[in-house]
C-alpha cells in the first residue's frame, strides 16, 4: 500500500512540474521573426527561385562519383539528426538544414531483398553498388546464389560500380566506420554467399574445402590496388590468436584467419609501406599513403572516439579526397557512415544520431573539396530502422527528452524517441519502467520499446537518396535501389552505358558551373 502512495506522489509531483514547466514557457518558443508572415513568404520565394533554376539541367559528364551510405539511415534519422545538429549549435532544431537537405534532386529508394520484404545491409549493398537486387546476407552475387551454400557462388558473380570506375582508369576508394569487410563496403569488392564469412576463421570446412574465399581475403585479391581503403576489421588480416596491436592484452580481438596468413603484411609488402595511421592525420598526407587499418574491428562510436588514435569520418574523407584527387581520370569514393545502423540496433539512439550528425559533417566537407561541375555526389541509405518520435513535442524539445505529456493508460512519462521493438523493452514489478527514474539523456540509454529483442531490427519502408552534380536529375521519383548505380555510372561514362559519351566534347558539355563549391557549403565550417 505504501509502495502505491509513492507511486502516486511521483507522478503527481511529475504533472505539477510538467504544467509549471509548460506555464513558464507559455506558448511553444520560436524565434521571433517566424511571427511575421513576410518571414515564411521570403523564404517560400527564395526556395521557388532555386526550384526554377533547376530547369537548367547539369548534363556534364561527372569525373568524380562521391556515395554516401547511411547505414540505417531512415527518414526519421535524419529529421531527428537534423534537430540534434540544430541543438548542438543552440537552435531550436528544426529549421536547421542538414548538408544533404541542400542537395537539390531527391528521391526514394525501394530497399526489398529478393527474397526479403525488410531487408539486410548485404543485400541492399548489392544492390546500390552492383546494379542487381540480391537475396539477404549474400554480397556481390546475384539472387541465384543462396545464403551460405558455397557452391552457389560460381557463375553468379556481379560486378560492382567501384569494379566499373576502376576498369575506366579512375582511382577508388573506401572509407568506412564499421570494418571493411562489413556488409556495405565489402559488395565493393567480393563476391561471398555469406556475409558473415569475415575471415576463413568464420567459414565453415565444406565452404573452404569447396573453394569458397573470406571476404578478407578477397579484399587483397579481387580488385588490385584500390587506392583507399579506410576503417577497422584488422584482426580478420593476422593469423589466429596473434595478439593485436594496439589491444594486446584482449584475447576477443586478436587474429582470426586459420591459413596462418598475414594479410596486412602481404599488403603492407605490395604497397612497399603505403599503409596509413593516425599520424598521418595530424599533417598533409604523402602521396604514398593508401590504407588505413584503425581498429582490430569497428570503429568506435564519435562520442566514444580518441582523438588521438581513431579519426572521425570527416578526416577520413579529408584524406581520401587528397590522395584521390590527384587521378586526372578522376575517382570513385565510396563513404559509409555504418554505425548509425549499430546505435540502433542497441536501442541507443543518441549514438545513432550523432553518428548521423558526423556523417553530414563529411558530406559539407566532401563539398568543400569538390565541384558539382565535375562531382556527382549521391546520399543515401541501405534501409531504415523501427526508430520515431513523437508524442506532440513542442517545438526546440531536446530530441533526446520527454513529451510533453504522460501515458493516459500507465500515467507514466515517455520519451519522444522510441523504438517498434529491441532491448529498450522493461518492466519494473511488471509495469513499464517510468523513465523519469533514468538518466534517458546519457550515451548509453537505450530507448524504451514495444516489443523485446536482444537486438532492435531494421525497418522495410523506403529511404531517401539526395542528389547533386553532373546527372544528379536521373534520381528522382521512387526506384528500386539497384537503379542507384547505372544512374551514376551513366552520368560517368562508366559500365555498361558509353553511347551517350561522344556527345560531351572534353567531359565539359552542359551547365556551367553557377556557384563556387567553397561559397555553397562555407556553412559547413560552422559547425
């Protein structure tokens, strides 16, 4: 009986302080000049004017191709990614523009596996990278291969876009902040009946037996020389148990490979030392540096990360864009912000979307370093995730806090930010957990959700791709995703679409370019 007083008086105490909470605000704060129609007006007509300087369509022919990969990055990422920078800069939120809202072509992607209504990241990877929709957990193979049959893979290889802008003489890249054998950049360059096959260490003995390759390996053998290659996954490299480099002590990440290979050693003997480490960051990159292997597995979260060992994406870019550039053909870079997609699969959702937030840090810093004269830029995601917010939040509440209001079935507070299932599902004595007792603003909270699993799952609605550059107007509408990369192979002469090519004389047929790149994103220096 007492116990149900306390509870009582706590939420009690909690309406009280929402209603002063309320009262002392008054009505919903907003900057002062939105009171004034000729504000909304303005920029209604500033916007229109944009609008119709699009009928002058960018026909170049793109000397550089820039992916951006949000892994997860459903359209509620990024409206709540889009608030969260707005806060980080003391703004209410929503008005903020994200560097990716200012691309001026948008469209949706329809992100299905063949054999999949909610798709994986292999999948989808296939897809927007070798033009072919595939069943889940297979990369670079088509749906004729089946997941984990090793003698499916022969004869159902597909090429990747990354393949394509190399046959062409362009130079490539991969930046990543997962491990670069994970899902996304692994479709680059391997053709594998199974995602998970990291390392000959994860494969069973008939696939090997069968003749079947780790993805790790096929990063060495498949594409020689990739001219970049960014992120974690060292320990599938080194010979099992071989104690890693900078955690020697952790047995959980040392080598994996069972063929007693040393892979990075092997590179490290091809490239005569054009291997990468975080000092390079700290000055100009010489020209020799290609590769950079920065943790045994993902990289660490950007709230988590050391500066002084692990870059943020936005370097990486910085770098890969400095070594790339110096290809007069041109290049093909492919970026993965690819813990967007771990933040919430753990129900932590702050992660997610500062992991969002840094990934649009690269974005403005890629603009800064190119011209959409010459660069197709292209961002999107492999799929969503069962990630929203709501609850009739004011405007400029701090994404990561509470509605306004209680559950008029528990009387308890909620969150804005919730998940449709995952581990953020508790009950304290049989009831939802009352979040007023949590600290649900630090790092590590997990979000509340209706349905418990250990892991949250992905989410099957469309996504977004954003578009700039030489041919940016072919992605518009709604598409299946596998259209991403003949969209942008076409605009750079590149794979199976060239008939076209002999009408750009000198790659330089269409558009000038209307505003200098530097002056288009100085925003980004702000933030």
């Amino acid at each position: 009986m007492a116990h149900g007083k306390q509870e009582t008086w706590t939420v009690a105490v909690l309406l009280i302080t929402l209603w002063l909470a309320q009262d002392a605000l008054g009505k919903p704060q907003f900057p002062e000049q939105e009171k004034d129609p000729t504000f909304w007006n303005t920029w209604a007509q500033r916007s229109l004017r944009s609008a119709l300087d699009l009928q002058e369509l960018n026909k170049n022919m793109a000397k550089n191709l820039i992916l951006f990969l949000g892994d997860g990055m459903g359209v509620p990422t990024i409206t709540a990614a889009r608030i969260l920078k707005g806060q980080l800069l003391g703004q209410p939120g929503e008005e903020t523009q994200l560097e990716m809202d200012k691309f001026p072509y948008v469209a949706l992607s329809k992100t299905y596996n063949t054999n999949a209504q909610v798709p994986d990241s292999a999948g989808t990877a296939t897809a927007y990278l070798c033009g072919v929709k595939a069943n889940e957990g297979t990369l670079g193979v088509s749906a004729a291969a089946v997941r984990s049959q090793c003698n499916t893979t022969q004869g159902n290889e597909v090429t990747s876009i990354l393949r394509w802008a190399k046959d062409a003489g362009k130079s490539v890249g991969i930046v990543t902040t997962t491990r670069v054998n994970h899902a996304t950049p692994s479709a680059a360059y391997a053709h594998c009946v199974d995602r998970d096959w990291y390392s000959d260490g994860e494969m069973p003995q008939d696939a090997l037996d069968t003749g079947c390759k780790d993805i790790a390996r096929q990063l060495f053998e498949n594409i020689p020389n990739i001219d970049v290659i960014m992120g974690g996954g060292r320990k599938y490299m080194y010979p099992k148990n071989t104690s890693d480099v900078e955690y020697p002590m952790d047995k959980k990440l040392n080598g994996t490979r069972r063929d007693g290979r040393n892979l990075v050693q092997e590179w490290e003997n091809r490239m005569k030392g054009k291997v990468m480490s975080q000092a390079h960051f700290e000055q100009s990159p010489p020209p020799c540096v290609h590769s950079g292997l920065f943790e045994p597995a993902d990289m660490p979260y950007d709230l988590e990360r050391n500066q002084d060992t692990d870059p943020s994406l936005t370097e990486m870019v910085d770098v890969a864009n400095n070594i790339l550039k110096k290809n007069p053909n041109g290049f093909y870079l492919l970026v993965e912000g690819g813990r967007i997609d771990h933040g919430h699969h753990d129900g932590k959702a702050k992660h997610a979307l500062y992991e969002t937030v840094e990934m649009d840090r690269a974005i403005g810093r890629a603009g800064l370093l190119t011209s959409t004269y010459d660069t197709l830029t292209v961002v999107t995601a492999d799929h969503s995730h069962v990630f929203n917010f709501g609850g009739y939040t004011p405007r400029g509440n701090t994404i990561f806090g509470l509605a306004p209001m209680l559950s008029d079935i528990d009387q308890k507070p909620f969150t804005a930010i919730l998940y449709g299932n995952g581990p953020g599902f508790k009950l304290v004595n049989g009831l939802r957990e009352n979040v007023s007792t949590v600290n649900y603003e630090e790092n590590n909270y997990q979000a509340q959700s209706a349905v418990p699993l250990r892991m949250e799952t992905h989410g099957g609605e469309d996504v977004a791709i954003f578009a700039k550059g030489p041919m940016a107007h072919l992605l518009h509408g709604v598409k299946e995703q596998n259209y991403i990369p003949h969209a942008m192979a076409y605009a750079a002469c590149i794979g199976q679409n060239k008939d076209h090519c002999r009408f750009y004389p000198n790659s330089a047929l269409g558009t000038k370019p209307t505003v200098l790149p530097a002056l288009l994103t100085l925003a980004w220096m702000v933030f």
